[in-house]
C-alpha cells in the first residue's frame, strides 16, 4: 500500500528545497566582476586552524607565507589574521556549520587559507551540522574548487575546475528518510552555474596556453542533471575556438588517469562537485598521497584555499599530529600566492615543494616516528625557498628525470 502521508511530507520537503534553490540561482545571474587584488591596501589573509592535524599543518604554511611576503607585510600591502573558533567543539556547541561570529571575520578578509575541518557523520549521536567547507563554499559562493597536480618528471600538469555550490554535496544535509526503507538526497545542477565553472576553466585554459579541456560527467546514465552540464559546457567550448574540447564518463577518466600511455594528453579537466571530490583524490594519490595536494576555492568576491584531504582524527588521537604532512596546505598557500598578484613568489614556492617532496626528498613523511616531522619539513621547504638557486636546482632536477 502507498503511503501517501509520507509522500506528501516528501512532497513538501522537495519543494522547499527547490525554492531555495531557485533563489541561489537567481543570486548567481547577477552581474559581478572579479576582485582586482592589485587595487587593494592591504590584502587581508585570514588564516583558520581547523580540526585534528589542521593547526600543525596551517602553522607551516603560514610561515611560509610569512617569509615570502615579509616586504609586503612590510609595506602595509598585505596583513595577517588568525581567526579563532572553526572548531569541531564550537561548531557542535553552537549547532552550527559555521558560528556567525567566525564567519564575520572570515567575510571581513580577501582570501583565506583554512585547515582540515571534521564533519559529524549521520547516527555518531552527535549534531547534525553540515560540512563547514560546504556552508564555506555556499556563504562566499566559492563556486570554482581548482586543485593542480603537477609531476614535471612525468609529464603531468592537470588542473581540475571542480563545480563547488551544486550537485549532491550541496543539498546533502537537506534528503530525508521519506519512509523507514527509503531514503533520498537531492542531486542539483543548474544552468548559470554549470556555464560559469566551464567559463572558468575555458578561461584558464586560454590564460595559460592550455589546448585541451575535458568535461568529465555521467551523461549518458544521468541524463537530466549531467547531460545539462555537458551541454552548456558543449555551448561555452564554442567561444574558445583555439581549445579541444572532448568529453569522458567518470568511470573510465578515473582508469584513464592511471594509464600511462594517456594520461599526460590531459591537461584540463572540468567536472561537476561529486566527480570532481573523487578524481581530485586519485590524482593526488598520483602526485605522491593527498596530503601533497592543495585546493583552491574561487568565488567573483572572495577564495580560500586549503588541503584537500581531511583533519585525521585517527593520527590526533594516536599522538601523531606532529607528524603530518603539511605539503598540501603549503601548496594551497602557493596557489593563494598566485591568486592575489605574487605569480612569482607563488612559482618558488611550488618548486620548493617539488624539489623537497619529489626531487631530492632529504626528509620523508612517513605519518609517524620514523618519518620527519611537519615543522621540520616546513624548515626544509623554508631553508629552500631561501636559496637563491631554487629554480636552478628545480631545472635540474626535472631534466635529469625525464
């Protein structure tokens, strides 16, 4: 027998959850230009520990930053602010994904670098709340996640344009229970926002002398929301006469990543939130593990940048944390770099990162005891961007590997 009481109540809750959605749209269709980071005085940089691992880790790259933005500090052209309370215990006791008093001073910054945050999962007894890095997202419509893996030894130079705001993850606290035995989330895709992610990475292609870029999706099983996405991005290719377009199913591009013979023709990749999550993760187990790989999260207004693995409460509770790696926020704090007008300053520091974790590698993150330390690494990659033949030493070390 249907019942119908709990199809009305789904009903009901359906239809709140698209109104909601219709108003974000509409948010999105209104004009806005990107900020120009050379007009501001000063750049304001906020930094956010996070959870588990996320303060040791967030502590070495913001001495990395420091150090190579020391005149600019200087200058007055750019400052620094710890911002305090995007914990896992704030955020639980104030039920909230992100406490209103943090996110005002996150909204008083131009950019901000963020640690690893924890989201309680469904029935451990603990709030609800949604994932911080999704209400970060949705508050400062980062709508653009682009997170490089860079392996010059071998060819690679992928940047993937991975849809931030929509999809599953966005309504993901919103599905229901509509009866015991049957449970639904929504998944999302809209028209404006599926054309500016592949304006996004179109335009990055075109700024950096890219020739090829790849919309990954499920078109051909999900055809109503993937097949939107593809098409617009279909539409938008258009405008880009200079750049291949062609398209792969999330299934075989995560194999295709893995082929050797292939995977070096890839350069950039767009792809909707979930796909992207996944494929970002495989890629960066490529590059040398996910804690080598940072992220970038754009928005016209604002952007934060951050790891993109989790805060690893497992390495916290096992006294640990001292052994993590921090390759991944420091590259997220390279990207930052790049981002805010210091491409150079930016493009030190990733050859630092990549002559210390995959040239000459005189430290080795194991995780634990018999591996470095995080600071210490940090005081290696610092000692390296300090040499004033780092880029010498990166040439080298590319071409003696190839």
């Amino acid at each position: 027998m249907v019942n119908q009481q709990a199809i009305e109540a789904a009903k009901a809750s359906f239809g709140k959850v698209m109104a909601e959605q219709l108003v974000r749209i509409e948010n999105i269709k209104k004009p806005q230009e990107w900020t120009d980071y050379s007009k501001l005085k000063p750049i304001k940089i906020g930094i956010l520990g996070g959870d588990g691992i996320g303060p040791a880790i967030s502590a070495e790259a913001q001495r990395c930053l420091e150090l190579l933005l020391m005149d600019q500090v200087k200058s007055g052209k750019v400052t620094f602010k710890v911002i305090e309370g995007m914990t896992i215990e704030n955020r639980i006791a104030k039920n909230a994904a992100i406490p209103m008093d943090v996110l005002d001073e996150i909204y008083k910054c131009d950019v901000t670098l963020k640690g690893p945050t924890e989201t309680p999962e469904a029935g451990e007894g603990r709030a609800n709340i949604e994932s911080a890095n999704v209400a970060m997202r949705k508050y400062l419509d980062l709508f653009a996640n682009v997170r490089p893996v860079r392996i010059p030894a071998q060819n690679i130079d992928w940047t993937f344009f991975r849809e931030n705001t929509e999809d599953i993850y966005a309504v993901g606290s919103q599905g229901q229970m509509v009866t015991p035995d049957l449970a639904v989330d929504y998944k999302v895709i809209s028209r404006p926002g599926s054309r500016r992610i592949a304006e996004a990475g179109f335009e990055y292609a075109k700024k950096n002398g890219k020739k090829r870029v790849t919309i990954v999706t499920k078109a051909n099983v999900v055809k109503t929301t993937d097949g939107l996405f593809l098409n617009i991005a279909k539409e938008v290719a258009k405008n880009y006469p200079g750049i291949e377009m062609d398209a792969w199913y999330i299934d075989i591009m995560t194999a295709k990543l893995l082929d050797t013979a292939r995977r070096s023709d890839f350069q950039v990749m767009v792809l909707p939130n979930l796909y992207g999550d996944i494929i970002t993760d495989e890629a960066g187990q490529i590059q040398g593990g996910v804690g080598t790989a940072g992220s970038a999260n754009l928005g016209k207004k604002y952007a934060m940048f951050e790891a993109i693995h989790g805060s690893a409460p497992r390495m916290v509770k096992e006294g640990r944390a001292q052994y993590a790696d921090p390759s991944s926020i420091i590259r997220a704090g390279a990207m930052m770099l790049e981002h805010i007008g210091f491409q150079d300053l930016g493009e030190r520091l990733h050859m630092a990162l990549d002559i210390c974790g995959q040239y000459e590698k005189k430290l080795v993150m194991t995780g634990r005891s018999n591996g470095a330390a995080g600071k210490d690494f940090g005081d290696y990659v610092v000692a390296t961007v300090r040499d004033s033949k780092t880029r010498d030493r990166w040439n080298a070390y590319v071409h003696a590997t190839k």
